[in-house]
C-alpha cells in the first residue's frame, strides 16, 4: 500500500500555508442574558462543507477542511493534487513507478512483481504462494521469478507432465522391460535373463543338473532352453516322441509321404518326376504321340487331355470324325449366303453383288458408290438388292427405255404462281414473282408501296394497287408525284388579299399579312390559330393549309415558321435608290433615311435627317 497522505505531514504542512484561515463566525450564545450558555453549533451537521471539520469554540465554531482538501471550509473543500503539486512525492528511487491521486488522499504505484510497505516497493517472492506447479522449481527474481520443469517431467513449470522415457532412448537392455514411473523409470530383466536392468545376462539353464531326462542333450537358448531328443523325435511331457515328418509338410505337394520312427520317406506321384521332396510335372504331350492325328494334347498337372481340333468331333484319342457345319442353321451363313462344308471347316458364299462380312453375312455391293459413272448423261444411279438401275434426273425423262434422258419443260404445266413468271432450264425451271409482288415464285402477295417510307415525295398522296401504286401531289402542289414543287399563290392572280396586308405563300397554301403577327380575315386582322403543334414562333403565323394546320414566317422574317429570323433587306443592292438616303433595317421591315448632314424636304434629303418608311 502507498503511505497515507495523513502520514506523510510534511506534504500536508506545505499545502496547510497556502490554505486561507476561514473567518471567524459572529459569536452565539444562548441564555437569559444573566445566565448565558454557548451554543455548540457543530451539531448542526450541514453548517460546514462535507469535506470539513467543524471546531466548536465559546461563542462561535471554525470550520476547517480535512486533511487532502484546500478551501474556507465552509462551503468549499476542493481536493488536493498531491501528484501534481508535489514533485518526486513517489520517487523512483525509492521503487515507485507512479502516483495516483485519490479523494483526500493518494497512492504510490509500484511495478509488476514488486509491492510497497509503507515506505518503498519491495519484490514479491512469488514463490512463496506456490505459484509454479508441484513437479518444477520456483526461483524468485526481482520482480518477477523462474519456473523450471524437474528431472523426468516436461511444459512450462507453471504445468509439467511427467516424460514416459519407455517411449524414448533409455538405458534399458535389449534383453529388459522399461516400467515408466512419475519423474523416472525402470529396467527389469526379461524372466530367463539376470541383471539389474540396464545390464542384462542370460541365464545357462542346462547347468542345472538333471534339467533334461538322460535320454536328451540340453540345449542353451537366450532367455531358455530346450532338451533335444535327436532327429526324428520331438521332447514333450518329458518324453521322447516320434516326429511325423509328413504333417509337417515336408514332402512336395505332388508326392506321397511315409511316416517310420525317426524318419520319413518321399515318392513323386504318377504324372511327376524327383526325389520327393522336390516334383516336377512330366509334359506328356512332348512324347510320343498320344491323341489322334487331328486331336490337340493339352498337357495339365500330373495328367494331359485329347481334345478334337475344331470342325471334328470323337473321343480325340482313337476317333476324330468331320463335323458339316452346315447341316445346322446353314452353318450361320446368312442374308442370301450359302454355306460350303469341307474336311474339319466350313465356309459362306455369296452370289453376285453381294460381298461376305466376318465370313457369315452378304452385304449387299452399292454399285453406285463402288463403280466410275455406271449411268449416262441426265441420269442418276439407284442402288437395288445385288444389283443397281438408272432413272432419270429430276428435270428430265425418257421418251422410251432405251433412249436418253432429255430436259423437261416444267414451265408448260403452270408450277408457278399466277402473278409470277416460269423460266425453264436445263433440267429445272424458276419461279420470279412480277414486279410488285414478293415471294418464292410459288406464292406471291402484292407489295404495298405506301408502306415504305420516300415512295412518293414528302408532299404527296400515295395510292396502291395490287401489282402498282400512284403517287399524286398534295393540294397546293404540282408535279409528277415523286416530286412536288409548291405553288405559289401570292404569283397568282386570283389570290387576292386587303389593301392593308400582304400575301405570304407557305407551303401548299397562303396567308394574307397584316405586317404585325396577325393574319386578314374578313377585312379585319385576327390572331393567328393555336392549333400548330409545335407552337409557331412569336414572328410565326399558323394557319390551315389543304393539309393541316403550319407555321409561316410573317412577311419580312424567313424561316420554317417554328423559327423565325428577321430578313436585312438593306443587303439588297439599291434597295434605297437615292444617293443621299441610306437603308437603316428595322425588324421585320426596312426604312431608307437621309444620310448624315441631310434632311428631309418634301421628297428630297436637304437639311436635318428624317426617315420614311418604305412601302
């Protein structure tokens, strides 16, 4: 633990100096005023700071903040930073790593593995709380400690587990067994051997007298021994026994095995040769001749077998007859083919246009594919069962059987359409739908002109008719159709418009201006329709043509009518014919003024400048 800091007075004496003395409270006495009595007012327990200490004196009472507070006591008692305002109050000398501050007070902090007394940090002997486990060694350091595993065990020593050395290399004998113990292990000698362990002897049974009956030799083995009887014999139950060679297998398989007392002898059977203990077989069919001459010898274990060669039938030692294959199922000969026995086989024969496959089936010969152009001229060639005919192409036939093949004229049994033309050819015939009508030839439709787009000009009427169509300009235009030019009626001397407005031609029709954005209706000026989509331009007049409703440009404006833009007229050469007027463009018009240092007089330009309007 860090010291108290109401131990440490010194700190506490340097922050008392700078703590202010609280005023003394008017003094309170309570009484008859011939007998008065002090009134303790440190029984009121909220009349000084809860972190103060109220001090009863006669006729009045000082509050005085707690040991680790600074403040009047009264009503402020602020703690005291004994970490901050008092330097190297935990030194490190001393063993200290830092300082905390708490409440009134504070603490010295020591590094990991030391602890304070009071005074400085000491080390923790960690090991006195047993810290590593049972099967290790704990050695204290300062401020920390070392765990290290016993002989015999192995892990961090905080966990050690005991090492089985059988598992391992270890000092045992060969001739021992290793018993693992915590921490250690053992060596035993193997029960026939002496020794402590990890030297182990054999012991020599045959010097114990008498160990083997007086019939038998003992013989010594590591670990044991054993009485020998001799050959021939086997020692059990302390007897001698007979030993029967033959149930130990030691003839050939292939021979026969006598048992005698102390002995055995071996003889290779019938069909092998050797000296029993070792027979081969004897290859008879090496000899002389043992089957018939059209019989196979096959030559098998101890034995051999006759067997009639294929196409015979008998016993293969004294009799092997021919079989006639094709007395049965035609010998398997088949699709036209006949069979043909001989001496011991057989074989198929096909007739002509046919060719044998796998010796047994005719395929028919396709003579069209085998053989260089077997047709003439026009004809094509058709494979039959053994044979092959030629007919004519398509597109051609035969005036009679032998004759050639000759074209066909398709065209004169109407194989096309009716709206189509037949053109025959060497062989065949085409079909060409007419013009105006689409198709293979053998079925035509009508093709309907109108329907594609620029047949007829953009300003005129198109009519189809089944093989054709007509194209004629719309009302207001003239021309062939495939290309309409627009009258211009304003040229025209029955058009006819008021004395105060002016004739714009507009695509297929006119309007009648009154040079201000209205149109002449009936001797008076009206407001151009709003029927135009898209609207016309503010300069624009929209009007009904023959066709439909559309935008002009008002007379002095030039564009499509949904754009308008006012004409210079003064670009015109002379447009103002006087050399003492100049062209001045107004919107929509233009006006011819005197030029600088004329004026107008009458119809002259002579002094000041004026402007007329031209008509």
């Amino acid at each position: 633990m860090a010291p108290s800091a109401r131990t440490l007075t010194s700190a506490k004496k340097i922050m008392e100096v700078a703590t202010p003395t609280p005023s003394a409270p008017t003094a309170r006495a309570a009484g008859d005023g011939f007998e008065c009595a002090d009134v303790n007012e440190c029984n009121n327990q909220k009349i000084c700071h809860w972190n103060a200490t109220c001090t009863n004196n006669p006729g009045s009472y000082v509050c005085t903040c707690n040991a680790g507070y600074k403040g009047n006591g009264n009503y402020l008692c602020l703690d005291i930073d004994e970490c901050s305002e008092t330097p190297y109050l935990c030194s490190s000398s001393l063993g200290y790593k830092g300082c905390k501050n708490l409440p009134g007070s504070y603490r010295c902090t020591c590094s990991s593995g030391f602890e304070s007394n009071g005074q400085s940090c000491v080390d923790i002997d960690e090991c006195a709380g047993n810290i590593c486990s049972l099967y290790a060694d704990c050695v204290n350091t300062m401020g920390s400690y070392l765990c290290t595993c016993n002989e015999g065990f192995i892990g961090n020593g905080l966990t050690c587990a005991d090492i089985n050395e059988c598992n391992e290399d270890n000092q045992c004998d060969p001739d021992a067994a290793c018993i693992n113990r915590l921490g250690s292990y053992e060596c035993s000698c193997l029960e026939g051997f002496i020794g402590d362990g990890r030297q182990c002897e054999d012991i020599n049974e045959c010097a114990t007298p008498n160990i083997c009956p007086s019939t038998t030799t003992c013989v010594n083995t590591g670990g044991s021994y054993y009485c020998d009887c001799g050959t021939g014999f086997i020692f059990n139950n302390s007897m001698c026994h007979d030993l029967d060679e033959c149930k130990a297998g030691r003839s050939s398989r292939f021979a026969a095995c006598t048992n005698s007392p102390g002995s055995f002898s071996c003889q290779c059977t019938a069909g092998y040769r050797g000296d029993g203990f070792t027979c081969t077989d004897v290859d008879e069919c090496s000899l002389a001749e043992q089957c018939h001459s059209n019989a196979l010898c096959i030559n098998i274990p101890g034995s051999y077998n006759c067997t009639c060669q294929v196409g015979y039938s008998g016993d293969g030692v004294f009799q092997c007859n021919d079989v006639n294959e094709c007395l049965v199922a035609n010998g398997g000969c088949g699709n036209r083919a006949t069979c043909v026995n001989n001496q011991g086989s057989f074989y198929c024969l096909c007739p002509s246009g046919f060719i044998l496959v796998n010796k047994t089936f005719c395929q028919d010969i396709d003579e069209c594919k085998e053989q260089n152009n077997p047709c003439g001229v026009n004809e094509e060639c058709k494979n039959i069962d053994g044979s092959f005919e030629c007919s004519c192409q398509l597109g051609y036939y035969r005036l009679a059987n032998n004759m050639e093949c000759v074209d066909m004229d398709e065209c004169k049994t109407n194989p096309c359409h009716v709206n189509a033309s037949c053109l025959n050819t060497i062989g065949s015939h085409t079909c060409t739908c007419k013009r105006g009508f689409s198709g293979n030839g053998t079925q035509c439709e009508d093709i309907d002109e109108c329907s594609a787009e620029g047949t007829c000009h953009s300003r005129a009427l198109c009519a189809n008719f089944i093989g054709g169509y007509f194209c004629s300009c719309q009302e207001g235009f003239n021309a062939n159709g495939f290309a309409c030019e627009d009258v211009d009626e304003c040229a025209l001397p029955e058009t006819k418009c008021p004395a105060f407005s002016k004739c714009v031609n507009s695509p297929g029709g006119h309007v009648c201006s009154c040079l201000n954005d209205t149109l002449a209706d009936n001797d008076t000026c009206v407001l151009p329709s709003s029927l135009c989509e898209p609207a016309c331009h503010r300069h624009g007049l929209c009007h009904q043509s023959p066709a439909e409703y559309q935008c002009v440009c008002d007379h002095g404006y030039v564009g499509d009518g949904i754009t308008c833009s006012d004409i210079d007229e003064c670009q015109v050469e002379n447009i103002c014919p006087e050399k003492e007027t100049e062209c001045i463009n107004i919107p929509g018009s233009f006006a011819c003024g005197c030029r600088k240092g004329y004026s107008l007089n009458g119809t002259k330009c002579l002094g000041k400048s004026q402007f007329f309007l031209s008509n």
